[in-house]
C-alpha cells in the first residue's frame, strides 16, 4: 500500500507540475515571439540592402538618386528601372558589363568594388540630345588608398585646348600610309606624336634639307605612316566600337560631324576636316574627350573611360584623317 500511496502521490505532484511548466513554455515562446519578430524583421532590412535607382530622360530628372555610397568588399545591389524609354546602365572605369534599363521592368545588377573611390556612372542608351547629361556617382569606402590620378597630358604641357587650331598646310586628299614605308628611315619617338600636331611634323620635314627631294604628297605620306605606326589594329578596333556606342550619335559614322543629334549643340567636330585635324594634337585631342569641351555640349569622359580606351578612340579618329589602309 505505502508504494502504491507513493505512486499516487507522485502522479499528483506530476499532475501539478506540468500545468506550471507549460504555462512557462508558453511565456518562454511569447517572449521569443516577442523578441524575436523585431529580431527578424531588422535582419531581413539589413540583408535587404538594394537600392532603387530609376531612369528617366534628363528633362524629367535622368538617374534618381544620382549620388550613392557603397563599401570596398561589399556586394551593391541596385534595382534598376525606366519611367519612359528604355536606358542603359554601366559604371566608368570598371569593367562592369553594361546592362539595358527597360520601362515598367526591373532590372537587378550586383556590384562589388575592390578599391575606394569615387565611380561615375551612365547612361549607354541614346535617349535624346541631353542623354549624356544621366549621369551620377557612387562614393566607395573602406580599406585601401583612392588612385591619385595623374595630371593629363594638356595639363603638363599648358595646353589652350578650347583655342583654334588650324593647320597652315594640309594634303588636299588623306594620305596614303603604305606609299612611305621606303620614304622614312630616321627616328620618331612617342612624344612627338603624343604633343606635336601633324602638320608642324610636316613643316619640320618640309624644311629639313635632307627631304628637299621629295614632293609634299610623299611627305604627308610619311606623315600618314608614323601616326598609324602609333597604334595597334586592336587598339584602332577598339576605338571604333567606343566611338560608335557613344560619339556617333553626334560626331556622326563617317566623323563629319553630321550625327543625330549633333544639331543640337553649338558644334559637333568635323574629323573628317583636315585643315582643323591637321593642326591638333594627340594631347588636344585627349584634353577635349576627358575634359568636353566648354560651350560646345560635348561631354567630359575622363570619368567614364580608362587611359587605354581613351587612347583607341584617339587612335581610331586619326583613321579619318589617314585611312588604315
């Protein structure tokens, strides 16, 4: 009998117990529920760190917001949409593959800088005469120093590249490269190209006794040889495509200054006019594509374009001038 008292007892005490410990399982799971749902909710915010960025013609606001932040290392992840007419995104300087921006769609792009600084990004859809103007910036922090960048060419040399430069002399028609490869024997070093116009190479070989026996043709000729023997066929390759995603449009295909949209600026350059090209630069030439050019609406590309594709597209507008035969 005493074990069997024992054992009732014991079923009582156990009956008494377990409704208490579920009414503490029960608090413990409201507390965790409490707790646990702003828990939750701040963790999806905080993993859920993509940012909206809309597209829309410059007149109705371009790229909004056109100023972001990002981190070195951190995966940026953008939602991108049009409110009108399909746009384009791509990011300056990076490698980043363009992707199109199409109206009423979004379009998800994921980004990841590996060193500080600050990135321009575009517009690679031609949307009207002010397309170049969608355009913002994406301020990138963390570890590591930003590239100082080096001070162009037009810079160091004090160069006026907003001032006329017409050539004295120019050939009445381009120059045919592969007519002087027997005419030139001397030296001509990179600098020359780099911050002598065509036409003072000209000058100087015109006056130098040594060539007194060649015509002025040949002469331009051998001139039309150097500078295409200043770049690669790749490099000229390049350019052309560069230039066609976003210079024709106003510059126009054939470089005459004929695009699209070129009426609607002050001025587009005429590549194809010798008297004008003759007389610039490879230094001019690379102040005007990355700074623009003041008053003519022509854009400043020293943010978007790398130091070798800003060298192709000048290799690639020198082809108007002396075809790559």
């Amino acid at each position: 009998m005493a074990v069997g008292g024992l054992k009732r007892k014991s079923g009582v005490s156990a009956a008494i117990r377990n409704p208490l410990r579920q009414e503490l399982y029960a608090r413990l799971l409201l507390a965790i529920l409490l707790l646990g749902l702003p828990l939750g909710i701040w963790a999806a915010r905080r993993m859920d760190t993509a940012v909206t960025l809309r597209a829309a013609m410059p007149e109705e606001g371009g790229f909004l917001p056109d100023a972001l932040t990002a981190q070195v290392g951190v995966p940026f992840t953008l939602r991108l949409t049009s409110d009108d007419v399909l746009h384009g995104f791509a990011v300056g300087q990076t490698g980043f593959p363009a992707v199109d921006i199409k109206p009423g769609q979004v379009t998800e792009v994921t980004l990841t800088f590996d060193e500080p600084g600050t990135y321009a990004y575009y517009c690679t859809r031609w949307c009207g005469p002010n397309h170049w103007r969608m355009r913002g910036t994406i301020e990138v922090t963390g570890e590591g120093e930003p590239a100082i960048p080096q001070s162009p060419l037009y810079v160091t040399l004090g160069l006026d590249i907003d001032a006329p430069h017409p050539a004295e002399a120019f050939p009445d028609q381009p120059p045919a490269a592969d007519g002087a490869i027997d005419l030139l024997t001397r030296d001509f070093d990179r600098q020359t190209y780099l911050v002598q116009p065509p036409a003072a190479v000209w000058h100087s070989w015109r006056d130098d006794p040594e060539l007194t026996d060649y015509s002025d043709g040949q002469l331009w000729d051998a001139v039309a040889f150097v500078w295409q023997s200043q770049a690669t066929d790749e490099q000229r390759q390049l350019g052309q495509t560069l230039y066609a995603q976003n210079c024709a449009a106003c510059h126009g295909g054939t470089g005459a200054g004929d695009g699209v949209f070129g009426q609607a600026f002050a001025q587009a350059a005429n590549f194809t006019d010798a008297r004008n090209m003759l007389g610039a630069s490879t230094a001019v030439l690379d102040g005007k594509i990355r700074r623009g050019g003041m008053g003519t609406g022509m854009p400043y590309w020293g943010a978007i374009f790398t130091d070798g594709e800003i060298e192709a597209i000048i290799a690639y507008l020198w082809t108007f001038q002396f075809p790559n035969e």
